[in-house]
C-alpha cells in the first residue's frame, strides 16, 4: 500500500465554495492575529498560546459548527478536504521563509557538529520509548506498535500498509496515531514545547531542534512556542536549528523508520508486553478499523499548477497582514513586499526543479536548498536577501497555515470519537517523546557550541 491508496480522490470543489474557504481562512488570520501572545502562569512554568494556535482552534471550531450554519456559510465536508489539500502548499511558503533563515545560521548548524545529526536518534526512538510502555500499561495490544513506532504522518500509514496492512491491529494504532496529531497533534506541542521552555531548563537550540518532528504544523508550532519566549536574534536562531531539523528528519525519516524504529518497536513490544501488558478493553476492536480508516480517506486530488500559485499568493497575503497586525511592519514597505516576493519566488523555484526532477525528492527539500542558497554567507547579494526577507516574522506565515489545518479537522472528529481516551494518551506520549527524545540529545552537545 502507498500514500497514494490511503488518499483517494474527493468531488470537486466549487470556485465559489474556495473562495469562501479563503475568506474564512483570512478572516480567522485577522482575528488571530489581533488576539496575539496570552500568557498562561502555572506556578513556575508558562504556557504561551500564540495566534497559529487561535487560529488552528477557530477553524477547528468553525468546521464542527458547520452543521448548524447556513448552508452558504458552512464549511461542509468537501471544504475541509480542500483546506486538507491546500496545507501542503501553503506549508511551501513556510518552508522556503525558513531556509532563508538557515542558510544564513549555516555557519552556527556546522557548529553544532555531532549534535545536530544524533539528536535525530531522539525522534526516530522517543515516540516509542515514551508511549509503549504507557500503551502496554493502559492494555492496549498490538495497535501500540502503529501508534508508537512514529509520529504517524502520511509515510507512516504507507509503512504500516505494506508491512501489516490497514486493517490490522497495527493498521489500527498508526490510523489512531495519525487521527490524533491531525485533531490534537499542534495544539499538543505547541503546549508542550512553551512549557518546557519556559522551566529554563534546556538550551533554546537544543529545543529547536526538538521542534523538527517531521511535521511541518508541528514543527511550526512547536518551534513559534519556542521562539516566542526568545530575544528576536535568539528566537531566528530557533527558527533556523528547528528547520534544519525537521529537513533531517523529513529526508531521512521513511528510511530511519522502516529500517530501524519499526523492527525497534515490534522487538521492543515482544519483550514488554509479558511483563508490562494488561487485559483490558482499551485495544480498538478489528471491526472498526474500515470505519476508521475511511475517516482519512477522499481527500482532494492534486491541485493544478495555477491553483499552487493561488495558494502561494493568498497566503502570502494574508501573512502580510498578519505581519504586520502583530509585528508592526507596514504591509505597504516595499520592502516588505520584496521580502515576501522573493519567499514566493523561492517556492516557485524550489517545485519547478521538484517538477523538472520529476518528483525524485520532496518539494520541501528543493524550496529549503533555494531559500538557504540565497542567504549562504557566501552569495553576493546574501545580506540584502536576508534583511528584506528578515522584515517578515516566520510566525506571521504559520498562522495561516494553522487556520488551514484546523478548517480541516472537523472531518476526522467521528472517527477520532471511536478510537477511545487510552489510544488518545498513548498519541500524546509518542508526540511528547520526539520532542523530548530529540531535546535530551541535542542538550549533551551544547556545551560543543
């Protein structure tokens, strides 16, 4: 089984209906953005909720009120698999801003030798250090190997459909996984990671590179929790350790987890559950796995070209907007025009060599190596580059693309609903365990830097 055969096309989507789509993205950018940082003391620790966050719960909110609407405003069923499909290439943008910043930081990544590449081993094996044993202590079977061997993004369920097939119990736990970080997966890290900073505990970089666990969403509100609580030099510096991250781990990733982290996961359950395991009726029964799995099914086809471009333009709109509501940075600036002109630019160029490579590797890879190409201290008009695209906040590009995703949670709710609380704690503790597996790694290394 591929990504492809979990993916199956949807009924096309009105111009008009997008267009509403749009609006209601916008108009939640715009209120997320004006609601800004809140502050949440809790004794000695902080949690930090930022406008992507706003802006994923509003859409999240809208779409599981849509039944209640009129049907001229609500956002149905075949609007939250297009705002599904449109996160893709709007996450483009939000990448090609982050390889800017990194090209400039090469210097700082080279510094952190070791560190940065090791720290990956705290992805790959945290999901299952943190969460099997929660899992097998909760009684649930089988299906823990599919919800902690990973995060379980897209690759994930094509690892498990090859391997045991989507019906299996552990089709079941990487469906259960992925439901959860599609419904809860954001909020979740974001939370995690704005509290875990605010213990002062960890080295920032050492968070950041927590931040890169394979999802571009997740990495984008892990590491804005982050950043949020740094000066603005440290927090670009966060910005660009948590992309460099999440392009190790989204380039090696399929590899690391087919190869190591499963066979890892399947020994490890074999070992512990006589020791560990319960009987309980927490492990999701076989018969509701073709439920399940049709929840994540009919998402839109591909787009076209001049709807990628769409996207990219809108949503580079709507940053601007955002940029300039919470960062004070006039929208009318030419050069802040430049800047997000040549973000667009960078993703434009970035999926042409996708295209003309014909797909070998993933668009996120080529808009990275364009973005960091332009700022590498060593290009002639590097410091021009960064200083234009350095007026747009790299938090104003992800409020968007966290409105996006959450108008597209609504249609996993039913089947989230019938995989049960246990399976949910089990989701969380893989999430928490990447994150914190990659810190802990990366926080030996510091002292190198």
């Amino acid at each position: 089984m591929t990504t492809a055969t979990v993916f199956a096309d949807a009924r096309p989507v009105s111009s008009g209906s997008q267009a509403r789509l749009y609006l209601a993205a916008f108009l939640i950018v715009l209120i997320a953005e004006y609601i800004g940082n809140i502050a949440i003391p809790l004794g000695p620790a902080k949690v930090v909720l930022l406008p992507l966050l706003w802006a994923l719960l509003m859409g999240a909110a809208l779409g599981l009120a849509s039944k209640r609407m009129p049907p001229g405003l609500s956002i149905t069923t075949e609007l939250q698999q297009s705002a599904a499909a449109l996160l893709q290439p709007a996450l483009l943008l939000f990448i090609a801003k982050l390889g800017l910043l990194v090209g400039g930081s090469i210097p700082k990544l080279a510094a952190s030798g070791a560190g940065l590449l090791l720290q990956e081993f705290g992805h790959f094996f945290g999901t299952m250090l943190f969460g099997l044993p929660v899992a097998l202590l909760l009684g649930i079977k089988r299906q823990a190997i599919g919800a902690t061997f990973s995060v379980g993004r897209e690759p994930s369920l094509a690892i498990i459909g090859e391997r045991f097939g989507m019906q299996s119990p552990e089709g079941q736990g990487v469906l259960a996984e992925y439901l959860t970080g599609t419904v809860f997966g954001a909020v979740f890290i974001a939370v995690l990671a704005g509290l875990i900073t605010s213990l002062n505990i960890f080295n920032p970089l050492a968070l950041a590179m927590g931040a890169g666990v394979g999802s571009g969403s997740m990495m984008a509100a892990a590491a804005g929790a982050i950043a949020a609580q740094q000066t603005p030099e440290v927090a670009k510096d966060v910005a660009a350790f948590a992309a460099a991250s999440n392009l190790i781990t989204t380039t090696i990733g399929t590899y690391f987890t087919l190869f190591l982290s499963l066979p890892f996961t399947i020994w490890a359950y074999k070992v512990l559950e006589p020791i560990l395991g319960r009987k309980t009726k927490a492990s999701i029964e076989p018969e509701a796995a073709p439920s399940i799995a049709a929840s994540v099914q009919h998402e839109t086809p591909p787009l076209s070209l001049p709807s990628h471009i769409m996207v990219w333009v809108l949503v580079g709109i709507f940053a601007l907007c955002g940029n300039w509501i919470n960062y004070k940075t006039s929208a009318a600036d030419p050069k802040v025009l430049g800047g997000m002109a040549i973000i667009v630019g960078v993703v434009l160029a970035g999926y042409g060599l996708y295209r003309l490579t014909r797909r070998k590797l993933p668009a996120v890879i080529w808009v990275s190596l364009v973005g960091m190409a332009l700022t590498y201290p060593a290009f002639p008009y590097a410091a021009a580059i960064a200083e234009m695209t350095g007026k747009i906040n790299f938090l104003a590009l992800s409020t968007p693309i966290l409105a996006f995703a959450g108008l597209s949670i609504a249609k996993d709710v039913p089947a989230f609903r019938r995989l049960g609380w246990r399976i949910v704690v089990v989701s969380f503790m893989a999430n928490a365990g990447t994150f914190l597996g990659a810190t802990l790694i990366a926080q030996l290394f510091m002292h190198k830097m």
